[in-house]
C-alpha cells in the first residue's frame, strides 16, 4: 500500500511540473500577438514584425510603466505597451521579476521569510546535510561577497539586448532582464544605447548595495543608529520632564486663582504656561515620529519609507492648516446664509423672535457639522497617506467597508440620535431658549446638540437626553405662550354675576396698564362658568402672551382679582362645603 501511494504521490508532482512548464512557456497563447514576451524577468521580442501590427502598437499611444528598485530606490523604469481594448503586457509583473532577479545578486537571503530560514537550519541540523538555499542563494555561486560584480550586454538571434551578470564566484552568467522596444521608445533613444546606461547604473547600485550588506557594514549601520537613537532618547526624556514641570507649575498658579487671587500678571503666566505645554507635546510627538522613521531608514531597503515617515509630520501639518483654512471659510459661510435668512424683511413681526432664537440653535449646529465635516476629512486624508494604505489591495479595502458597516451597527444608536436632531431642528421642535416638557422633564433648552438635547430645570440642575428617545414633547415658548386661569368661587357666594363683573373690570384694567398691556398678544378671554363641582363653580380666563412672558403675567393677574374679591367680599371656595357635609 506504501508503494502505491508512493506511485501516486510522484505521478501527481510529475503532472503538476508539467503543468508549470506549459503555464511558463515563452510560447503560450501570446505567441502570435507581435509583441514582447515575458521568461523568468526577461522579454524578448520576436525577429520580425509585420509593418501592420507595428503600426497598431504606435497607433495605441500609451505605455504601462512600473518601476524597478534595488533597495527600495527607484532605478529603472520598464514599459509594455497596451493595446486599444485596455489589455496590457504586465510592466509591473515584469518590474517584479526583474526586481527579483536583481535582488538575487545583492540580498540572496530575501529569498525566504525568517521562519523559513530557521526551518531549514533546524532540518540541515537533523539531516546533516549541505544544500541551504535559504543562506546561500539559489544555487552555488549566488552569494553575498565583497568581490565586485560586471554586467555585460548579450544579443541574442532576434536582435534583442539582454543585460546579464557575472559574478566573481560563478562560471555562468546570470540572465537579468531584456531591453525591449518600449523601454527605447519610452526613453527616446535607440535599444544599443539603453542597454550602455542602463548596464553602467546596474553596476553601481548593484556593488553599492552588495557593499552595504555585508555584515561588518550592517553592524556599522545598527551601532550609528543605536547611538542616535539614544541620544533623540534623551531628548525626549528631557522634553518629558519639562512638559510635565509645566503641568505642575500651571497647576498651581490655577489654584491661586481659584482661590480668588485675580490678577493680569497670574493670567499671562497662565496662558504662556499654557501655550508651551502645547508647544512641548508638539515636540514630543515629532521627536517620536523621527525616531521611528531613523529606526526604519537603518533597515536595508527601507530608505524610501523612513523618509517618507519623517515627512509625515509636515505634511500632516500642512493638510491640518488647509482643512482649518476651508473649516473656517464653512462657518463663515454659514454664518452669513444663516444671518441673511434671519433677517429676512419678509418674515411677519411675531415670527422675528422665533427666527432670532432658531439663528443661534442653527449656527451652532452647522458649526459643530463643519468641525465633525474637517476632522474626518483630516483622518481619512492623513490615513490615505500613510505607507501601505494608498496600494492596499482590494480586499483590504473590502474588509474595511466590512468593518465599517460592523461600526455602523454597533453605534446606530448614535446614529439615530443624530438623525432625530437634524429633524429636531429642521422642523423647529424646539430651540435654544424654550422652555420645553419632554417626557415628564421640564426646563430651558440650553443646547441642540447632534445627539442630544441639555435642558436647564427650575432647580438649576441640566439634564441631558437622547435626540432618538424623545417620545413626548410640550413646547411653551414657541412664538408665544399662553395660561389658563382657573378661579373657584364658593356656592356661599350669592351673586356669580358680581365675580364674572369684577373679573371683566381687572381685564380691561390690564390691558389698559402699559407695562402688562404690552406682554398680551391680545385681549384676554372670559371663557365665563366652565363647569360646576361639589367645592363650587369654576370660572376660567385665558391669557395669550408673549413667548415666556405667561407666568409673570398670569401671577400679577391673580393677583390683581384676588385683591379685588378681597375688596367686594367676593367668596372663594375653600372646601368648607364638604366639611359641613360630613
């Protein structure tokens, strides 16, 4: 049965090599298109083609470049040409593999991973055997030393330039990759010539990065970089400290003030206090940011990243100072949109109040839009730019929405709560300064919020409550207000007619008073008898004032029949009645 599966297993892996030859032969399907073919980082071109498919080649117009880099730095760029319908020749597969090609030459090792590496060492240790291809390359010869290298220019039978090393340690010569047409064309001179420069700058960066991977220049790089990264240590200890003596001494000159000594001196030592604790944090984080970008820089290969990390900070910066600059101009616009609809001369005088108190719900509002607006507009600016996230494949950004969509459900309630305050104040429930009742709460409005509302109650305490769990809603204060009297005169009483008399004199002597007339939005109403109980017979007076002017209005009126019931005899119930009853 061993034998069997023994058969089997070398039957599979002998139709899977096979597989592999087919799907790597330079003469697959592409053969008769015209144009270059790619083999193992090389591409040649075939020795004739016809004046037609030259010419739709030219008549395309455009090139797909990519870059090729030899410890992350750009060093050549490669061209394909695209055909009309969008398909082309692979520039950046083939800058991949040229990329490989040329990294074989100067770092052998990148050829496994590191768990790869010590995989091999511990089977080598078991074996006892020699063939190490994850320490000596891919083959004998392909290794790191500090023996130079030479780079020669080879033409092959179709014509075509191919650029090949020779290393100091090996017979062969090693295939790099192939001059093509559109590289020429791209560059603007001949293949002969291209070949010449790109085969000098091959050279130099090549034995360039040979050199500085050997193990005595790499000890070298991490003990420069140790010192360096000791000493911006140091200096951010120091920053450190002084941040937080500062803190310290600010928290003290607070507590003078606090305790009541106001001066103009404590105030400008507060606020320059104040300003270098700011100043200090700012350098704590950029001392950062340069410590991980020097750490990086002292990778081989990493150059451009570290870099790239160190001009973070100026450009995040950059991009904060022009979001705030656009941040800006939106409150301002605001500002102005929602002044001129304020003042509005077409709106009716009793509805003016109302628009001044929406104005300043609005203009908060919109404020704190345009500041949530530019904050995320910063995140998602800065995060786009940092290393990694711009060539993210498409499955992280898939898996980025997924999240996003995760968040969005976790938070909906959130999300409810800001959807319910963009209707609270388009359709002006309420606004900063009513007076409001919302599920048994009574206060002023004292903030709109994008997800809550804060109410000032009587007791001078703030409640604060969920736009989305708002059920039931009183406004008293939206563009005017209203009280309804309610006055209980005794059956002792003989004449009802003398009450509703002396109410209908206090009415036209309230109105007729210029500093209660001018509260009432218009004359009071005696709604007469309302109904009859066992204490006595309840007579009611409506009063229509202006918005938040119904309580003092209503108490100086009570007043005002009080004194004179008082005046004419006039009995009010006080539930002697059902005592006498009993």
């Amino acid at each position: 049965m061993s034998a069997v599966s023994l058969f089997l297993r070398r039957l599979l892996l002998l139709l899977a090599a096979v597989a592999l030859v087919i799907c790597t032969s330079p003469h697959r399907a592409r053969a008769n298109t015209g144009f270059p073919l790619i083999d193992a980082g090389r591409i040649t071109e075939p020795a004739a083609m016809s004046p037609r498919s030259r010419s739709e080649v030219l008549e395309a117009g455009s090139y797909e470049l990519a870059k090729v880099r030899i410890l992350g730095v750009p060093a050549l760029t490669v061209a394909s040409p695209v055909l009309r319908d969008g398909d082309a020749l692979g520039a950046k597969r083939r800058a991949s593999v040229i990329e490989g090609n040329l990294r074989l030459l100067y770092d052998p090792n990148r050829l496994c991973s590191q768990s790869e590496r010590l995989s091999e060492w511990m089977l080598e240790s078991l074996l006892g055997q020699q063939a190490k291809v994850c320490t000596s390359g891919p083959g004998d010869g392909v290794s790191l030393s500090h023996d130079p290298l030479t780079i020669s220019i080879q033409t092959d039978a179709a014509g075509n330039q191919i650029l090949e090393a020779q290393l100091p340690d090996r017979q062969r010569q090693i295939p790099l990759m192939t001059v093509t047409r559109a590289d020429a064309e791209i560059n603007g001179v001949s293949s002969e010539e291209l070949a010449r420069r790109w085969k000098t700058l091959l050279e130099r960066r090549i034995n360039h990065a040979r050199r500085i991977l050997t193990p005595e220049r790499l000890l070298q790089r991490w003990r420069f970089t140790l010192a360096v990264e000791t000493l911006l240590f140091g200096i951010l200890a120091g920053l450190i400290w002084c941040w937080v003596w500062v803190r310290r001494r600010r928290c003290l000159l607070q507590l003078r003030r606090h305790q009541g000594e106001r001066n103009r001196k404590l105030e400008l030592k507060l606020h320059l206090l104040h300003t270098i604790t700011r100043v200090l944090m700012v350098m704590v984080l950029f001392l950062l940011v340069v410590m991980v970008g020097l750490g990086v820089m002292a990778m081989p290969g990493r150059i451009p990243l570290g870099i790239e990390l160190l001009l973070q900070p100026s450009v995040v910066i950059l991009k904060v100072g022009v979001v705030t600059v656009l941040g800006l101009l939106g409150r301002a616009l605001c500002t102005l949109l929602l002044h001129q609809w304020a003042d509005n001369v077409d709106v009716m005088e009793q509805e003016r109040a109302r628009r001044d108190q929406r104005y300043r719900s609005l203009l908060r509002v919109s404020h704190r839009l345009v500041d949530v607006a530019c904050v995320l507009v910063v995140g998602v600016w800065i995060a786009v730019d940092i290393p990694g996230v711009r060539s993210a494949s498409t499955s992280i950004l898939v898996a980025g929405g997924a999240l996003l969509g995760a968040l969005a459900f976790v938070f909906q309630s959130l999300l409810r709560d800001f959807v319910a305050g963009m209707l609270v104040l388009l359709e002006d429930r309420y606004a900063i300064g009513d007076w409001v009742e919302i599920d048994g709460v009574e206060g002023e409005v004292i903030d709109v919020g994008l997800f809550s509302t804060d109410m000032r109650c009587l007791d001078q305490r703030v409640d604060t409550l969920e736009n989305s769990a708002i059920r039931q809603l009183r406004n008293h204060t939206k563009l005017r207000s209203g009280s309804l009297i309610k006055l209980l005169i005794s059956h002792r009483q003989n004449s009802i007619d003398q009450a509703i008399g002396l109410i209908s004199d206090e009415i036209e002597r309230f109105v007729a008073d210029p500093n209660w007339g001018e509260r009432l939005l218009s004359q009071p109403i005696l709604r007469g008898v309302r109904r009859i109980t066992p204490l006595g017979t309840q007579l009611e007076v409506l009063l229509i004032t202006r918005a938040g002017e119904q309580w003092v209005t209503e108490r100086e009126f009570q007043l005002r029949v009080l004194r004179s019931f008082e005046q004419h005899g006039v009995v009010l119930a006080d539930g002697l009645e059902l005592s006498a009853l009993t």
